[in-house]
C-alpha cells in the first residue's frame, strides 16, 4: 500500500501537477495539497519531504499565498520551486524583488558546490525558467550550489536544516535533468523508497474504492474511450456487480463502435453493460439543424436526458449512491490554490447539466493521472491494447464532423469514408503515430469525371493531427503515398465521394474538430 512519500504544496502553478508526474516515473508517490493545508492534515499524512511550487503571485505583495510557517519546524527535509524559493528566501531573511527583466527560458546551470539535490548531475545541463521576480538577497544561512548567466542564486541550500530551493523548474520537460533533482531530493534527501509503480497504484484506487463505496450502487457512464472504461473497469475489480454501466448510443458512433464497446465489456467484464439504443431521438431532434453550438446544444440536453431516463430505472429504490467520472488530471484546470478546492469547482463543471436528484457523489479514481498513465493503468488491469491505444472520440460524435443538417444517410457516407481511413492509418502504423485522426463530411459538391462519367458528388477532408493534450496540435505530416492510397480507396468504395481533400491547418488557428 503506498503512502504519501512527497507531499506538494500548490501555489497555482500552471506546472505543480507535473511535480507529482515526474516524481512518479521514479517510483515516488507524490501527492499535491494548496498552499493553506493545515499543519494537522500534514501531519496525518506522514510525508517524508515537502514540495513548495511555483505560483503566479509575488512574495512582497500584502496578500502574497503564504503556507503555515510550521512547516519549518516539521524537521522535514523542504524544496521551494521559484515561488517556493522565493517564499522561503523572504521567510529566512532575504530579499525578493522584481527582476529587471522577465526571465523565461532556457537556462544553463552551474553546479558551484557539492550537495545532494545535484549529486551525479551534469554541470552545465539545461535548465527551464520561469520568473518575473528573483531573489537579491539570500536567506540567512543559506549558501549557493547552482547558478545561470542570469541567476546568480538558480539554486541555495541550507544542508543542516535540509532546506533547498531553486528558481528554475526542474518538473518542465525542458529541464533536462529536472527529474533527477527531484529523485535526489525524495530519494536521497527525504529517503522515500522508490516503490510507487501502476500495479501498486491499481491495488491501491481499487482497495479504496472497495472502503469508500459499503453500499449502494455506482452509475458509470461509459463513451467507449480510454477514461471512462479504465474507470469502469477498475469500479468493476472493486465492488463487481454493483457497478451500473450505462453506454447511450446516440446513432452518432463510428462504424463498429457500439459493437466493440459491448464486446470489451463482455471479455472483460462481467457485469452486464447497459446499452440504450436512442439514435432515433438525436436525429429527430438534429433533423434541419444546421448550426453548429444548436447541434452541441441539442446533444448534450438530450443526452442528460437520456441518461437520467435510465437511471431512474436503476434507482426505484434510492440504491444508486454515486457517480463515476473519467476526470483526469489535465482536466482540472483550475488551480488548487488559486481558486479554492478545485475537485469542487470541476466536478461541478461537469455534473452541471444534470438535474439535482441525480448529483450523486462523485467518484474520480483517474482525477490524478495523465492520459498515458491512464493507459498504463489500464494495461494493468489487463484491459486490451484495441481499447486503451484508441484515439479521443468527442461525446457530439459524428455530429460535428458533418456540416450543417445530420441525416441518416450522411452519416453512413460518413462511417464509410472514416473506416476506410483509420485502415489504412493502422496499416501503415501511423495511427498510433498520431493524436487523432478522423473524416469530415463537407457538403460540398464538386463536379469529377470517373470512366467516361460525368460526376456531380460530395467531398471528404481527411484530418490528421499530431498533440501533446489536445489544447494545441499541428496537422499531421502523413506520407503523399499514403494519403493518394487513402484518396483512391475512399473515391472508389464509398458511392457518393468523388473528391477527397487534406487538412493542412494546425490549432491554433483551427481547432482539431470542425464544429
Ligand atoms: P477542438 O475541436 O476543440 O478539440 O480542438 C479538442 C479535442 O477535444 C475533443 N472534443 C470533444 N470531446 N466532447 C468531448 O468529449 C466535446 O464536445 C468535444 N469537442 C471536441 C476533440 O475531438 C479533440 O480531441
């Protein structure tokens, strides 16, 4: 059973979460609390060492974030990341000021002194900055181990109190060696045993779960996406048949999707899935519906409606008591901190448009994770690679990817083209190479020639692109062969299309979808 090793305090940095995750791909468990944890709560969790974050704020203003300054008499081993160096510098003595000029960027680092924090280290690594304020004046007893061209203090030390900090942030991809840094600090400074790995995390959520729900039931809603049948799935290996998954098909899937949801659940779970075939309400209601926020409207209240219908069928009795969510680390955006408790502020984001009888409490065993940890953790829990590699799928489905008027027959065209392509992606090996890749049905006719025929068809757009998280991509730089194979087959097989077009527009300034 893993317990808190390093426990992060936030104060709002857009990066705190990526503490957490680095320290993980070393086998630390980390854990992030606000900046105003009480001394009690810190205590009850037992960390090993503290982590101060970074944060947008700057030290000397009146209502600067200020933790509990009993941490310091906790006899824990404490690191300060750039704001957390700066709250500590001001704490100790020193002076914070605003810096002349906004530092941000890459950085090398000098390693001046021996210490453990750096120990086995490169000198001279690159290093990620971010700051507007910089220290001018150390703490009392502190003494310098790194600097950069233009930090003369990028990293202090106070060894006998076992107090670090460090302007730069070692937890950004860019800094090279950051996650070594934070290994010696937990590991080496604070003695954390590196022995959090996903099956220790999978056993763990799932004995959680098992405490947490003593009775009563859980309403899952499941898409087909990685998220939420990792969560179903976990839900499943903890309380079995009282797991309720309901699966809404709104008429708006891919080719095959209803069938390969129903089958994962069948191979891999034995409880059944609670399938509700309402394709015919969306379309009704979609018929002559050409803009595309009334679409998103229109699906999203008629899917809430939908779902509640069904839940009201599993609820004649008050037995349902929670509601599972694939919440995700990335979608709490919200900070921490800087806006009160977040699990709130989300949750609520998320459950807003259901009605009052159903805000269930919420259950969101993935709302630490990152979506490649999702992955891994469903690998864990044996889930089928088809399942876990898949590409996102928006909750509008084809919907948005049709413009103007959704019909039945537009959608077939549609599937046609969009199956034809993801074959010739996995063929090629490229769909695991990129983000998400998908058709849209343009409405657009043009006039062709096919044999001695004059052709007057629709037009498809193929669109392939490569991110990180979504919030921004670049169109992917798929091989021409490919894409004339891909062209050919779909001007040939499906009846309709007789032109076919690439997507060469990266977000921003487009968005991944077209609606
Ligand atoms: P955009 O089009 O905003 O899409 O660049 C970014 C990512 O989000 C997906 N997406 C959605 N997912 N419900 C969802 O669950 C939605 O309404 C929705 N709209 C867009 C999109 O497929 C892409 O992965």
């Amino acid at each position: 059973m893993s317990t808190v090793d390093i426990l992060v305090l936030d104060f709002g940095s857009q990066f705190t979460q990526l503490i957490a995750r680095r320290l993980r791909e070393f086998g630390i468990y980390a854990e992030i609390v606000p900046y105003f944890e009480t001394l009690q709560e810190i205590r009850a969790k037992a960390p090993k060492g503290i982590i101060l974050s970074g944060g947008p704020a700057s030290v000397y203003e009146k209502d600067a974030y200020k933790p509990d300054a009993e941490i310091f008499n906790l006899g824990l081993p404490i690191l300060g990341i750039c704001y957390g160096m700066q709250y500590i510098m001001d704490y100790f003595g020193g002076k914070v000021q605003k810096a002349s000029a906004h530092e941000y960027g890459k950085a090398n680092l000098d390693l001046v002194n021996e210490c453990q924090l750096f120990q086995d280290c490169t000198n001279g690594e690159i290093v990620w900055m971010s700051h507007g304020d910089r220290v001018e004046v150390l703490g009392k007893e502190f003494e310098v181990i790194a600097k950069s061209s233009n930090s003369p203090y990028a990293a202090v030390q106070n060894e006998k109190k076992k107090i670090y900090a460090v302007q730069f942030h070692p937890e950004v991809a860019h800094s090279k060696e950051g996650g070594k840094y934070l290994f010696n600090f937990a590991h080496k400074i604070c003695g954390a045993k590196a022995e959090w790995n996903m099956k220790n995390f999978a056993q763990n959520e799932i004995h959680k779960l098992t405490q947490k729900i003593q009775g009563g039931k859980v309403l899952c809603g499941v898409s087909g996406g990685v998220d939420s049948s990792v969560v179903a799935t976990l839900l499943y290996r903890a309380i079995k048949e009282r797991l309720v998954p309901v699966f809404v098909d709104h008429g708006l899937l891919r080719a095959g999707e209803r069938e390969s949801v129903e089958r994962m659940f069948s191979e891999n779970l034995s409880v059944p899935l609670v399938v509700v075939d309402a394709s015919e309400i969306f379309l009704n209601r979609l018929a002559g519906v050409c803009d595309p926020e009334k679409k998103r409207k229109i699906i999203g209240e008629t899917f809430i409606e939908v779902f509640e219908q069904e839940a009201k069928k599993h609820n004649t009795n008050g037995e349902i008591k929670y509601l599972a969510q694939g919440t995700l680390y990335p979608d709490v955006i919200e900070s921490v901190s800087v806006k009160g408790p977040s699990k709130t502020i989300k949750s609520h984001h998320n459950v807003g448009g259901l009605p009052e009888w159903m805000k269930f409490e919420l259950i969101e065993p993935l709302r630490e994770l990152f979506k490649d940890e999702v992955r891994a953790l469903g690998k864990e829990l044996g889930m089928p690679e088809e399942m876990l590699m898949r590409h996102p799928f928006p909750g509008p489905g084809l919907a948005i990817r049709i413009m103007g008027e959704v019909n039945k027959s537009d959608l077939e065209l549609l599937r046609k083209a969009d199956m034809i392509f993801l074959d010739e992606l996995h063929k090629s090996g490229y769909y695991d190479k990129v983000w998400q890749a998908f058709c849209v049905l343009l409405n657009v006719r043009s006039v062709g020639v096919m044999g001695d025929n004059r052709t007057y068809d629709n037009t498809i757009c193929v669109r392939a692109v490569e991110a990180i998280d979504g919030m921004s991509a670049t169109f992917a730089h798929l091989p021409h062969s490919l894409l004339e194979n891909i062209s050919n087959r779909i001007i040939n097989e499906v009846e309709g299309i007789n032109r076919v077009v690439y997507d060469i527009t990266s977000k921003p300034p487009g968005t991944i979808e077209w609606e």
